[in-house]
C-alpha cells in the first residue's frame, strides 16, 4: 500500500474516534452520523442518518457537537460538510 493510503486510513480511523465520542448523544435521540469521504485535501463529508437526518436541531447539533469534536480531535481537517443537514 501507498504511504497516502495509509495516512487516510488512520485519519479516518480518528474521525471515526471523533464521532464515536458524541455517537452515544445521537443514538439516544434515534439518529446517528457516518463518514462518506474524507478527500485528499482533507475536506470531510459527513451524513446524518435516522432522526437526526430530518431534526431541525441538527444545524446546532452539527456546530456544538459533531464539528467541535472532529476539529478538536483531528485539526487537519481542513472543512466538514453534512450532506444532509436540515437548517431551520
């Protein structure tokens, strides 16, 4: 395997550890988050699925808690887009 093959890897292995500390937060509300891409100038597109596709809270759910914990945990990450954010 290529060395960029790799490094993507484990940086999709640590937004996934990101996302693994609030997932608890959106399962218990019926929703969740996944990972579609992580580019190769490190921009992240993310999905919401269940309850959390179509809340009208998800903007902020989105800002205080997906966004925080990805640009705390992984600060290469250059933007983080949802998909399918519903905005109020």
């Amino acid at each position: 395997m290529s060395q960029t093959k790799t490094q993507k890897t484990t940086l999709n292995e640590r937004v996934e550890a990101a996302l693994d500390n609030i997932r608890p937060y959106l399962i218990m509300d019926g929703g969740n988050v996944k990972i579609l891409e992580i580019t190769g100038d490190k921009n992240l597109k993310l999905e919401f699925v269940g309850n959390c596709g179509s809340c009208p809270m998800s903007t902020m759910t989105f800002k205080a808690g997906v966004e925080e914990a990805i640009k705390k945990s992984v600060p290469e990450i250059e933007s983080i887009e949802v998909i399918n954010m519903t905005t109020a």
